[in-house]
C-alpha cells in the first residue's frame, strides 16, 4: 500500500506545506494536528485559498466552494480527512 491519501503522509505533507509557506517556519509545525487554523491565527482567509490551490495541484483533487469549510480546512486533522474521502487514490504530484 503505497498511497500517501491513505496513510500518515498527508499530514506530513499538509504540516510541513503550512511551516513552510504559511507560516514561514523552518522548524515545522508546532501545533496538534487538531488544532484550529482560524482560531490559532495560524492561517487567515488568504492563507485558506492557498491551502486550497495546494490541496488541490498536490493531491489531484477538486475542491468546490462549497466544500471551503471550517469542517474541512479549520485544521490538519479536518483537512486530511477531506483529502482521503476526496481523493481515493489520489497522490502527490512532484513539486
């Protein structure tokens, strides 16, 4: 089983993106992975929208508007749940 949607890459993938680009750290993410983004101020709306484009070119998916909710993109465990019931058998893509 080599698929990064259905083991713990994702989040791997999700905390370091948000370390990196987000929040412009370079000794990852110091948050649990349930954690709120929104409420942590760790990611505003703008931040959401790149969430958005990175979920969406990395793993393969198609995210809706109306699928942008705090349900799915208010932290990584959310967020990585969303990816795994989106994607199936998606995988990251090479950056």
């Amino acid at each position: 089983m080599n698929d990064p949607t259905q083991t713990p890459d994702v989040e791997s993938l999700l905390r370091d993106f948000i370390a990196q680009k987000i929040l412009f750290s370079d000794s990852g993410f110091p948050y649990p992975d349930d954690a709120s983004f929104l409420q942590e101020g760790i990611i505003d709306s703008l931040g959401v929208m790149e969430l958005v484009e990175y979920v969406q070119q990395t793993f393969g998916i198609k995210v809706e508007q109306s699928e942008v909710t705090p349900q799915h993109f208010d932290s990584i465990a959310g967020l990585s749940a969303f990816v795994r019931l989106k994607g199936g058998g998606a995988r990251p893509r090479s950056s």
